[in-house]
C-alpha cells in the first residue's frame, strides 16, 4: 500500500536512549526534563523566544481562543482541517466563515474586513499546506479593528516567511506535532505566544491554572506534554535536515512529470521558505478528480481529499456559500508524499496520474 503518509521513525536506539532516561528519573509528566529539553531545543532550531509543548495541535487553539476569544465570532478560513473551525464552536465562540484566495488557498484578507461585526473578537486563520496567510493584511486589519490575530500553523514545522519563522507571527501562533504531520511526537502540539506579557497566563492555562503547588491564577486545562512524546521528538528532530531534503526532492519530481497536466496549481507565496509537508492537485472538476483516485486506489495508492468538506459545511455549522472553498474541497487531492517513497513508488503514482488525463 502506498498511503498518503508515513510517520518517520527514527532509530530505534536514539528514542531507546532517551527512554532510559525516564526509567532513570521515573518522571513520566507534569514538564520533566525531556519536555523542557525539547523545548529548549525547539527553540533554538526555530530562533524563537517562547513556546510550550503541548499533548497535541489542537488544544493550543482552544487556548488561544480561551484567552482571546471571549465567545465572540471569529473570523476563519473553511480551507483547513475540522480542528481549526471545531475549537471555536467548542469553546464557546461563533466561527464565520470568509471565502480564501484563489492563488494562495489562505483566508482573503478583503474578506475578512466585510465579515467584521462589533463581536468580532479575532481572526482564526491557517497557514493551509505550510502557505502562509496574508500576513501582513492581515496585521493591518488587525490593528485597524483592534482585533486578535491567531494563526494555526499545524503544517508549519520548518517554514520561514520573510527570513523569519512563521510561528513569530500572530498573537498566537500553534503547531502540530501529530504522527502525520512534518514533524511529530506521535500525538503532541506547540503554542508559540509572541506577546511576552501574556506568556504567564498562557503557561497557566495549559496546566490547570496552577501557580505552584497550592495556588491557582485562574482558570486552566490539562495541555501537558507526557515525556513519551517529548522523547519521541527528541529522537526525530536531529533528521528532520533529511527530511526537508528527502520531501524537496519527491517534490520537485512530482512537478517535472506532472507539470504538463495542468493540475498544479498551488502556489508557494512570494518570500517564503515551504517545508513541502504535503503535495495537493487541483483538478479541472469532480469527476476527473475522481477518475485519478479511482485509477489510484485501484493499484493500491491512497491519496487524500485534504480538505473535504470545506468547513462550513459541517453539520454543525450554519454559513453562507464558500464558493472558492467549496469547489477546490470538491477537487484536490493530496499525493502520497514521506520520506521512505521509493522512487519507483513515486512513478508508479505518477505513471498512473499521467495516463487517466491523457
Ligand atoms: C492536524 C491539524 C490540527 C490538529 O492537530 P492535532 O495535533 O491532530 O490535534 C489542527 N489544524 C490543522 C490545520 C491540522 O492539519
């Protein structure tokens, strides 16, 4: 089977030292040293000041729009996984869809300024496929509006944006670490707050609120990274070199054989380093779309519909038309793209790729 992805594992014998490790100081939780450790180390490898690791990519949304949110609307992107439109409905707030950029995939910034309403209290949008957003409209309707800028960065891991990682920008910027993303801790996250006079209560609301032992500084969840997960981090991040070199080159494959076809259509934005977490076409219509999933799955090869439903059509969810959204959702698929695709694999998707088009 070739699937979309693989989760990397690295060396047995890396992820085993570090395990021993926690057999040796029996702290399993509750920030250890293998947690700080990979936070240490996350932050120089991303130049950043400030972050926390957390148990996955979601629950740094929540908390993001816990603190921010104030269960007013939310302006956001339906081009993205469930998890950025799911936080907002589950904490409280009111997600309101603005249509994204034809070019880019990301939320239109022009959009966004006729979607602004007295509730509106921030603008949730995704860095879609490692893409980033329009930053700096969105910055400046931010201020205009006096508005919070939250970006879910889940497929971020390694992108820079104008000589800077992406996570600096926002409020509050988050990253997954689940087993399918670029980089992983099996299940794990990051919250990146790049305001440093709300650090202390973001701190607190990933554990419980706690200020020591038996005080409490308000409200809290349970975010925590378990040292399992930061183990396995440890473990991947001295390859993830390879990894970005490994993914570059399957993409620059795919784009020399299937060029021609008409079907690639994603743009990188102008000043931007991707990671190449993932390789999405765009079809001409739904049912050539289908034809190459057919044509794929019949030899085994599973691509994904990322992103299908467009998010304001989950059921859940009362919107207006997405016209953009809902019609790349009805045609893109994302091909098989990890760091172990052999190369005859690789030509195997896009052999079959080239005949059902032509
Ligand atoms: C994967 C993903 C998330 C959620 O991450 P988890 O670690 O699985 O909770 C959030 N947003 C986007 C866009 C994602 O792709």
């Amino acid at each position: 089977m070739i699937p979309v992805t693989k989760t990397y594992l690295p060396a047995i014998e890396r992820y085993h030292e570090k395990v021993n490790e926690i057999w040796h100081s029996g702290i399993l939780t509750n920030r250890g040293s293998l947690v700080v450790e990979l936070e240490a180390s996350l932050k120089k490898d991303l130049n950043q000041d400030h972050l926390l690791c957390t148990s996955n990519g979601t629950i740094p949304l929540q908390i993001a729009l816990k603190l921010y949110g104030k269960e007013g609307e939310i302006i956001t992107t339906p081009f993205s996984y469930v998890a950025t439109t799911a936080a907002i409905q589950w904490e409280g707030c009111k997600p309101v869809f603005v249509d994204i950029e034809r070019d880019y995939w990301t939320i239109d910034p022009q959009k966004i300024i006729k979607a602004i309403t007295p509730k509106t209290t921030c603008i949730l949008a995704t860095h879609v496929f490692g893409n980033p957003c329009d930053i700096e409209s969105i910055e400046k309707i931010a201020r205009d509006y006096n508005l919070r800028v939250i970006y879910d960065a889940a497929h971020c891991f390694g992108v820079n944006y104008n000589g800077k990682s992406i996570f600096s920008f926002g409020d509050i910027s988050t990253c997954s670490f689940h087993a399918t993303k670029i980089f992983h801790t099996a299940e794990g996250g990051a919250i990146f707050c790049n305001n440093p006079e709300d650090n202390d209560e973001v701190f607190g609301l990933h554990n419980f609120g706690h200020k020591g032992k038996l005080e409490y500084s308000g409200l809290g969840i349970n975010a925590k990274m378990s040292e399992l997960s930061a183990a396995m981090g440890l473990a991947v991040l001295p390859d993830m070199e390879l990894i970005f070199n490994k993914r570059k080159k399957l993409v620059d494959k795919y784009k020399t054989h299937l060029s021609n076809l008409n079907c690639i259509s994603f743009k990188t934005r102008p000043k931007t380093e991707i990671n190449n977490s993932y390789f999405p076409l765009e079809f001409p219509n739904q049912a050539v779309r289908e034809k190459v999933e057919k044509a794929l799955n019949a030899e085994n090869i599973i691509p994904r519909r990322y992103f299908f439903p467009s998010l304001n059509k989950l059921p859940y969810i009362k919107s207006e038309k997405m016209p953009i959204s809902e019609s790349l959702a009805d045609r893109v698929l994302c091909l098989p793209l990890y760091h172990s695709l052999s190369d005859s694999e690789q030509m195997l998707v896009i052999n079959i790729i080239k005949k059902t088009l032509s």
